[in-house]
C-alpha cells in the first residue's frame, strides 16, 4: 500500500463543470514511513488530502526541517520489511513541498 499525492488545479473553461488540471504529480511512497510523517507533521499526511497547497507550506516546511534535523529519530523509524526508508521519507515530503511551492492555489490530491 502507498500513498499517491498530486496537485490539482480547476480551471473555469466556461463549460458546464470546471476543468480539473493535474499541474504536479509527486508519485507513490510506501505508507511504510507514514510513522515518520505523522510525527513530523503532527498529523497524518492524509490530512492534507484536499487542502490548499500554499496553506499547507507552513506545516510541510516545519516537517521537512523537523525530519532534517533529527535524522537518527527518524532513522530509527524505517520499516523492518526494507520497504521504505529516511532518506525516501524526506525526498518524498521535499517533493511535495516543493510542488506547493510552485503551485500554491492548487489542492492536494492523496489516494491510498
């Protein structure tokens, strides 16, 4: 199992329904670390799910700072099955934060 998150934006094409336009695609990650991400957020990341990008970069950027500065904790957290690890955990969450960066007016997308 894993999650799969995306930046969605709706773009008004004057149709009957707005347009949906996947603007950021981050990928899958193993739920494997969602130990990790859940400490460092303060929540699960499936909390984000349909959130506002930019009003989600405060609490993505203390979580990726939190995770860089603690690596030994977090360390410890990998998954004894191998699938996952730190070092994806972080790149993942970077990922995700970097596309909110880029495309704050857009809304998170998280399946699983």
């Amino acid at each position: 199992m894993s999650y799969d998150v995306s930046l969605y934006l709706s773009v008004d094409t004057g149709g009957p329904e707005p347009l949906e336009v996947c603007v950021a695609d981050i990928g899958n990650y193993t739920v494997n670390v969602a130990r990790m991400w859940t400490d460092a957020l303060g929540h699960s990341l499936g909390d984000l799910k349909e959130e506002n990008a930019g009003d989600s970069l405060p609490v993505l950027t203390a979580a990726v700072d939190t995770l860089l500065a603690h690596p030994e904790r977090y360390r410890a957290m990998e998954p004894s099955n191998g699938w996952g690890d730190y070092e994806g955990a972080v790149s993942y969450l970077r990922s995700l934060r970097d596309a909110c960066l880029v495309h704050p007016k857009a809304t998170i997308r998280i399946s699983h």
